[in-house]
C-alpha cells in the first residue's frame, strides 16, 4: 500500500510540471484499462487479456482505431494538469482515502 500511495503522490507532483506529463479523468468511462503506446517509430495497443496479463498488437489499423477513441475521450475529460488546484486535490484525496480504506480492509 506504500508504494500505490507513493506512487499516486509522485503523479500529484508530476500534474503540477510543465511537461509532456498529462494525466485526464472521465468519471463516465470505467474499468477500460486499455492502454495505448505511441512514439515516432512504433505504436503498441495492449488490451487486458486476463487478471494478469494484457494482449499486446502493433497492427496498424487496430493502433490507429485505438487512437482515434482516445482522442475522443480526451475531449471529453478534464485534465489534472489544467485543472484548478481544489479541482486536483479533491481528486487526489479521493484516490488517498480508497488507498486508506483498502488498507483497513485488509487489515
């Protein structure tokens, strides 16, 4: 649990960079965890396969639809980077107190 709360305080910080580092939320869209790699040189589409393992394709076309939908979800998300500061805190603390009931849970 240390390290999920170590690691979700290291993206708080990283929302507050001015960089390339941009992290969205879409309270409509769940449980997709999708994920979409793209670069100058390659694009990878990993899809969840099962609890533990995802399903990786570099097909063209696939990469591309892919794309295409996140794009579109962006538009339709807010982004943490941009967002006011209680904006950005009410979603972190949110996230901090699942960290600390889960913790209790399993305690």
């Amino acid at each position: 649990m240390a390290d999920l709360r170590k690691l979700l305080e290291e993206l708080e910080t990283k929302t507050l960079e001015k960089n390339n580092f941009q992290i969205y939320v879409n309270d409509l869209v769940i449980l997709n965890n999708s994920i979409l790699f793209k670069n100058e040189e390659q694009c990878s589409f990993f899809v969840p396969f099962s609890m533990f393992g995802y399903m990786m394709t570099n097909d063209k076309m696939t990469c591309e639809d892919s794309l295409s939908y996140f794009e579109h979800q962006i538009k339709n998300s807010r982004s943490l980077n941009e967002s006011g500061n209680r904006e950005r805190k009410i979603f972190f603390n949110k996230m901090y107190e699942q960290i600390d009931r889960l913790k209790q849970n399993l305690s």
